[in-house]
C-alpha cells in the first residue's frame, strides 16, 4: 500500500477535496489522507509515499519533518530542500537568464542590522549607495516588498525616494526588494503541477480578495491565443528551472508583454471561497492527478524530489570539476590517433621480411670484428 499524505493548516476546502479526487480516481494499492505525525527520528523513513506540502512555511518543525522524509524517500511536493533556499531576487535573476520578461529590480540592505551584527560587519557596502543610479533604473512610482516571503506582506508602494524613506523605516530586518511597476491591461495567474499542466486564470490584484480572479481578459481573438501561447511557454520555462510541482506565476501585460511579476507561490491560494469553482475543480483533479502519478513513480530509500534544471546544471558543473584527494584530477593521457588499417596490414606483411635480412646480416657484422 502506497499513501499519499497531505501536510495543511488553516484551509479547509481543497485538501479535503484533494484527498476525496484521489481516493475516488487512484488505482488499488494507493490511498490519501491527512499526514499525521506521532514522533520524528532522525534517519527514520515516514509511511508516505508522497507528501504534498501546503504549511511548512509557517511551521520550522514541519519543515525539518520534510526534509527528514525526502531524505529517506518520500516524494515531497514541493522540494523542501529547494524551497528553503530560493527567493525572490533569485527568481528575477533566473528569469533574467532564461529570457523571460521581468520588471527592473534591485536589493534594499535592511533597515535595521541585523542581530549580533556591528558597523565593522558592513565593510564591504559603501556608503552612500548609487541611489541616483537605482532610482533611474527604476523609476517612482515603484513597489517596495521583501526578497523572500510572500502572502502581500510587508509591500509598499512608493511614489519618491522621501515616500521610500518613510516607508523602509517600517521594514525592521527584512530585506527589501525595489520594482519597476508594471502598468498593466491584462492580469493572469498560472497555476503549474507537475512541471507540465499548466492552468491560466485571469486574475486582478486590485480587487478585494474574493473578487480577484472574477475578471475577463481584454485580449481577444488570435492576439489572446498567441499571448496565452507565450504565458504557457513561460510558466514551464520558470518552473523546469527551478523545479517546482506546484506553484503559480502572475504576469502583468503591458504593450502585449507579460511581465512575470510573482512565481515563488509554492504552496498557492486553492481555496474554493477565492479561486472559485471553475478554477477549483481544476486544481484538484490536477494535483490528485500529480500525486497519483509521483506515487507511482515513488522508490523507497531513492531521493524522489525534483530537482529544476538550474540546481541540476549546478550540480553536473560541480561534478565535472570534482577534486579527488585535495589534488586535482589528472589531466587524462593524450590518446595517439590509431594507425590506419593499410598502414597496419602492410607492416604486418613486412615484418617477416625484415627479420630475415637481419639475422642474414649478422654473420657478416661478426667476421668485419674479428
């Protein structure tokens, strides 16, 4: 028997869903429930097969839980090894590389040093910082928002350096991001499971919450099915990278550019009462679909998580110059080009003769001493 657990809190709408989709739809053999824990030990594997991960964020034990149960096999959903180290700055910075259209960006130090940190730990940052440069590459008004977290906490936005000022007193430690903003015609949300499925819903952050996806596209026509085309292309680009099976991306549409605005949402609003029920119908055949699937797949005592293309490279770029012993590896010996085929042959042929004119030769050598 293969279970399929999933880790939650306050939510209550699609893990339930979740777990009814797959038990109604898996093969025998292969079960959902909620994850219950009674006792974490180190090394120990945990009953899952697979584990999809809706809470951990909130909750340093059960992030430390999860990583315990990848390391001995269960598939967890998401990575939580990946999770743990990703953030926003890096996401721009990645999508910068993989050539997908993101708002100008740059880091904030935090406001506040951080604990056990003195004036001599900031050596390295020159003060004042280029903020003429910074403000001209981004422009007023702009959004001001940590680096790493997400839920709308702590984003501001900013109408000039004096209103940022004000604003980054608030930000304690956190470090901030500032962002070109996007004035946008169009909005859309993406789910992505699986690194695959991709679901585009149109969606206006303006809103209040549970009015935010109750919107229509104003594209139209062959310019909505090529933006939509584009967006798909997109998301699966954004999330091969990084390695995410459940996650969404928004995009803001400018001058028919989306602008990926936000693709670090891996435990992403599936909630009937905001996504409403078209799109929750989706997310829940989906991600049962998925879960069924890594279930499937799953190996006991095998490392079951995904992994994006960026950390992969990383890795495979690491190995290739791997240093064995403290020293490194031996430059491999220059192979020579093997004879050609006639070249052999005919000094195979000429072998027999040229040992006969030698043993001829040597009596001669012999007397000519004497």
């Amino acid at each position: 028997m293969k279970k399929i657990g999933i880790l939650f809190g306050m939510e209550d709408t699609f893990p339930w869903a979740f777990i009814e989709e797959v038990n109604k739809t898996a093969p025998a053999g292969i079960i959902a429930e909620p994850v219950s824990i009674d006792k974490v030990e180190q090394g120990v594997a945990t009953d899952y097969a697979v584990i999809i991960d809706r809470i951990s964020q909130d909750v340093p034990f059960y992030r430390a839980y999860l990583k315990n149960a990848a390391l001995c096999g269960t598939a967890v959903i998401n990575n939580p090894f990946w999770w743990s180290a990703d953030e926003k700055f890096f996401n721009n910075c990645l999508a910068v590389k993989l050539g997908v259209p993101v708002p100008k960006t740059v880091l904030l130090p935090s406001k506040e040093r951080p604990t056990d940190t003195t004036d001599k730990s900031f050596r390295n940052l020159k003060f004042p910082m280029d903020w003429e440069y910074m403000f001209g590459q981004i422009g007023f008004p702009a959004y001001m928002k940590p680096h790493s977290g997400g839920g709308w906490k702590s984003v501001y936005k900013v109408y000039d350096p004096n209103d940022l000022w004000q604003k980054h007193e608030e930000t304690g430690q956190l470090v901030m991001l500032l962002q070109e903003e996007i004035q946008f015609t169009d909005y859309y949300r993406c789910y992505c499971l699986n690194g695959k499925y991709v679901h585009i819903m149109p969606y206006e952050p303006r809103n209040p919450h549970h009015l935010r996806y109750a919107t229509q596209p104003k594209t139209q026509g062959e310019e909505h099915k090529k933006l939509m085309a584009t967006i798909t292309d997109y998301v699966l680009k954004l999330n091969h990278a990084l390695g995410y099976d459940f996650n969404t991306v928004e995009f803001a549409i400018r001058d028919g550019i989306p602008y990926a605005i936000d693709f670090c949402n891996p435990a992403p609003d599936a909630d009937v009462n905001s996504v409403g029920q078209q799109n929750f119908d989706w997310i829940v055949e989906n991600a049962a679909k998925m879960a069924i699937e890594r279930a499937i797949e799953q190996k006991d005592g095998k490392n079951n998580c995904t992994w994006g293309t960026f950390t992969a490279s990383a890795i495979a770029d690491q190995a290739n110059n791997l240093i064995i012993g403290g020293a490194p590896k031996a430059p491999a010996a220059e192979k020579k080009p093997a004879p050609a085929k006639k070249a052999v042959e005919k000094k195979a042929e000429e072998a027999p003769k040229a040992a006969k004119a030698k043993k001829e030769e040597a009596p001669k050598k012999a007397t000519k001493k004497k």
